[in-house]
C-alpha cells in the first residue's frame, strides 16, 4: 500500500496535505515479485530477510521470498522450477536421500500432499539447484503452493522426514485435510 502512494504522490500533488510522507519508490518488478513474508506461512532464517522488498533479480531461495527461476529439464521437456508449483506443497532438495523422507510423508497423517524433486530427476545439474537456492550438497527447500519459500535447510539433518514434519508442523499445516 505504501508503494502504491508513494507512486500516486509522484503523479499528483497532494493539495490537502493529508497523506502520509512517501516512502522511497522501490523499483516496479521488486515490488511484484521482490514481496517478502516475514511471518505467517514461513520459518525465516535469523538475520536476514530486512527490506520489505527482494531484488527480483537475484533471489536466491530465502524463506519468504519467490522461489527463483531455475531451468530445468523434466521428462525431456525444458521448463523451469517454477512451473512445478501451484497446487502442492513442493520439496527441492540436492540430495536424493530426502526421497525416503517425502515417500514417508506421503502416506502420514499430516494430511498434506507433497511433490518432491531432487536435483537428480531435474536435469541441468545439482549445482544449479543448490546455487540458486542456496542450499549444501543435502540441502533442500520446502515452497508453498503459491511459489513462496517456507522453508530451507542447507544440510541433511540426521531425520529428514522427522525434521520435515516439525517444519510442517510448525507452519501450522499439522491435521488439515488433504489438498485437492
């Protein structure tokens, strides 16, 4: 809302004096794909994350932000990261040891339906993923639906599917009924 001002004030002059001081203009693309979640749906990292915006350009992974694009091949056909979310929760991972754990998961009572891909089943190599992510050789990434970044790991934990449910639990996804 305050970008929407801000810019409304740079067009009109503000005769009555009633609207608030602008903020600084942020670039256009920062703000519709740069929006950061502090809070909510997401388990944000210490000591980052501080703008209200992301630069669209190098995102990078970081929970509350857009997950970025990575190109991928699937099944033979080129696409990219992005066009795997949209109705699941997602898991990237680097390391295919977190198969077991989201194989697990699938059948729990959590409720929740998952679609996991590990940097192996997406062509174009692990280095893209994990860079662009910014995640460790057995990190992974857990994305919203909506393409968000709720969670991240840089390592394996010693549980993951144990690890994957506190997560899920504590974005509050425990009991619900199963997505459609």
């Amino acid at each position: 809302m305050a970008q929407s001002l801000a810019r409304l004030q740079r067009w009109f002059r503000d005769t009555s004096g009633r609207l608030p001081s602008p903020v600084e203009i942020v670039p256009d693309y920062d703000v519709v794909f740069g929006q950061r979640y502090r809070d909510g749906a997401v388990i944000g990292e210490d000591g980052k994350g501080t703008a209200d915006f992301a630069d669209h350009a190098t995102l990078s992974g970081e929970p509350g932000t857009r997950a970025p694009h990575v190109p991928i091949i699937q099944a033979g056909k080129e696409g990219s990261t992005l066009d795997l979310f949209g109705r699941d929760f997602v898991l990237l991972s680097a390391s295919e040891d977190w198969d077991t754990a989201t194989s697990k998961l699938s059948n729990d009572a959590l409720g929740l339906r998952f679609r996991q891909f590990s940097a192996g089943m997406l062509a174009r190599g692990k280095e893209n993923l994990t860079g662009a992510f910014g995640v460790g050789a057995g990190g992974a990434v857990l994305v919203r639906p909506d393409g968000f970044v709720a969670w991240r790991t840089n390592e394996l934990p010693r549980d993951p599917a144990g690890s994957l449910v506190a997560v899920l639990r504590q974005l509050g996804c425990s009991g619900h009924p199963p997505l459609r």
